[in-house]
C-alpha cells in the first residue's frame, strides 16, 4: 500500500490525474490458492477478488484473459473525460446527468457519446498509459465504433476500481457514487443486479456488462441490434465477440473493502435468466471479505414475465420483473391474494429480499403451494 498512498497523495496535491501525476497504480501478488471456485459447467471466467484491508488477492482464476468488456468499459469513458476538468471535477449539467445516467443505468447513448466526442479508441490508449493497465487494448480494427469490443481482463479492473478509490476524494465519489446508485433495470431493460448485488447485501456498488442476449428480464423490449458492444458479429477473434457474456465488478463491505470483479463468457444460446444465475452461483462461491450474504432459501422459478410485487397481491404497481428461469432467494412468505395460473392455484407469496417485493408461489420450483423450510413472514 506503500506506492498506493504516495499515488494518493501526489494526485491530491496537484488535484488534476494526470499522465506525470498518476503513476501506474501497483499490484499485490496472489496470496495461496483458495478453495476451487464454483465456475459452471460450459462457462468460461475470469476473476479477481482484491481485499483492500490486507492488501492481498483472496481469488485468481484467469485473471488475466482478455474478455470483451461490454459496458463495464464505461468506466474508463468516465474517467477519460473527466481526467482533464481539474479537483472539483465539475461538468455541465446536461454532461453530468449523461455521466450518472452511463454508470448508474448503463446508458448505451451517453456511452456513444463520449466514445466518438474524444477519440474512440484512443480512450483506450489513454487510460492504458495512465493506470498502467496490462491487458486492456482498444477494439479489434475491424470494429472501431464498438466500445464494448475494448478487451479487459479481472486483473486490470481491479487495477482500475483501486486506482478510482484512492484518487481524491471528488473524483472517486464522482464514479462509486454513481455505481452505488446502480438501478436494477439499465436503460435497455437488462436486470443488472445479477452477481454483486445478486449475492451480497449492501454496501456494495458496481458496473455490469452484458453482451448477445436477446432481451434481459425487466421489460420485453428486445436488445437494440445496432448498440455498440451490444451486437455479436460471426467469426473468430482474437477476444471472444461471438459467446454471450456477462460481467459483474464492483466492491462489497464497508468502506469498499474488497474489489471484485468476474468475467464470464456463456454457451450460444445460453438464456439470460440462465447466464444471471450462473454469475450468481460462481459469485456466491468466491472468498469475499468483508461480504454480508443475506439469509434464505435459493429456488429456481419458471415462467415469462414473473412480477415482483411490493407485497402479496397481483395487479397494479410492480417492482419489477425477473429475467426467465432466473434463481431467486426466498427468505419467508406468507399468505395473500389468491392467483391462478391454470391448472395451478395458490394464495402464498414469497418475499425476495434482493428485490424488495414479493411474487406468488406458482412460479417457483417447489412442491405444494407453502415452500418447505421457509418461515412465515
């Protein structure tokens, strides 16, 4: 931690990152090899898991492979654009809402935006000199607009996620402010809160990355065939653009205590339910200090268009709807409104508590109407 706080500490006196005031930002080595990680059968990962209060990696496996990173890349956009506005770090408030609404919501638009108003993939370039990134690069030739065929690996995010949290204080509430204000449903109706917050109670925030899913639980809008980093051209590459993948990366605990940061690349055609309760699972399985894991019973649902509700009882206002087949965490139920669903019929709810709200039984994968072993709420 020692070059960490001189890094600090130089960017906090001269109050503006720059490429002479910000040093590449270090990297621990691993610590011993911990218990093998859940990864699922068919997917490939890349993962890296930093706990800032010892110093040390408590998770390694791939950690340097290059994913394509979808639209956790989103970051590096962010702070490029910002690099030059000095220690107050003040936009515009048009700029600043697109700023927020990119990180927080996962806006393709305000992500085009930046890419094509300063350089495309010299973004790239430019945050690889200035963080002294190792496997980030800038999309293949042949898709210069794709911001999300930039490559990165769960070892350079991890180097990017330190870098942001011990940057001066304005700049590092600028982004982790905004991936703590992540919202469920992102602007192309993607459930997002799969992986981090699928499978730690807060505090945590996160950037998510999603690509070559048709559509992602929250609406029935299909992905827009034309969003850069979105689309899923044929044909090798040197980083994987055909499989679908899927991303989480953030930090869990108080006070960010531990970076983590999963890559995942899927089967084609794998459903995005599926994919999500993967991501889950493989990130349940990792060493994360400093994690709070709520309480409750994991079941799989069936279904299309399942609403969460804000309590046991169907129509009107809905929290939100769960991306097919997805694996949901059950931590009582009770009794109300009765649904039918022919030829099935049932009064009980259950309470999911990573989503806030409730949803009838029937769609749950369980044996008679009352879950078995579920308390009552």
């Amino acid at each position: 931690m020692t070059c960490l706080a001189a890094a600090a500490a130089l960017l906090t006196l001269t109050g503006t990152p720059s490429a002479t005031a910000a040093p590449p930002v270090p990297q621990a080595p691993p610590t011993a090899a911990a218990a093998a990680v859940a990864v699922p059968p068919g997917v490939t990962a890349g993962i890296a898991v930093f706990d800032r209060q010892t110093n040390t990696f408590t998770e390694q496996q791939g950690a340097t492979a290059r994913f394509r990173s979808a639209s956790v890349v989103k970051i590096l956009l962010a702070l490029d654009h910002v690099w030059d506005l000095g220690p107050a770090y003040q936009l515009p408030a048009a700029d600043r809402a697109r700023l927020d609404t990119m990180l927080r919501s996962s806006d393709d638009d305000a992500a085009n935006y930046y890419w094509e108003r300063n350089g495309s993939g010299a973004i790239i370039d430019r945050m690889v000199s200035r963080l002294g990134l190792a496997d980030t690069a800038r999309p293949p030739a042949a898709y210069p607009g794709f911001w999300g065929y930039t490559a990165l690996s769960a070892n350079d995010t991890v180097r990017i996620y330190r870098y942001v949290l011990d940057a001066p204080a304005p700049l590092r509430e600028l982004i982790m402010g905004n991936l703590r204000q992540s919202t469920r449903c992102a602007s192309d109706d993607f459930d997002q809160h799969f992986g981090i917050p699928g499978s730690f109670a807060r505090p945590w925030a996160v950037k998510q990355g999603w690509s070559g899913f048709a559509s992602g639980g929250c609406g029935t809008a299909p992905a827009p065939a034309a969003a850069r980093g979105v689309a899923a051209p044929a044909g090798a590459a040197a980083v994987d653009l055909a499989r679908p993948a899927l991303h989480t990366t953030g930090t869990v605990g108080t006070n960010d205590r531990t970076v983590v940061a999963v890559y995942t690349l899927h089967p084609e055609g794998t459903p995005y339910g599926k994919a999500y309760t993967d991501v889950n699972r493989l990130t349940r399985s990792l060493d994360v200090p400093g994690a709070v894991r709520p309480s409750g019973t994991w079941f799989t649902t069936w279904g299309t268009g399942v609403s969460v509700r804000p309590g046991a009882a169907a129509g009107g206002t809905k929290v939100t709807s769960l991306p097919p087949g997805v694996e949901v965490l059950v931590d009582c139920q009770k009794e109300g409104q009765v649904v039918n669903v022919p030829p099935y019929t049932n009064q009980w709810w259950a309470h999911l508590p990573q989503y806030g709200g409730y949803m009838t039984n029937i769609y749950l994968n369980s044996p008679g109407n009352e879950l078995p072993g579920v308390p009552v709420c």
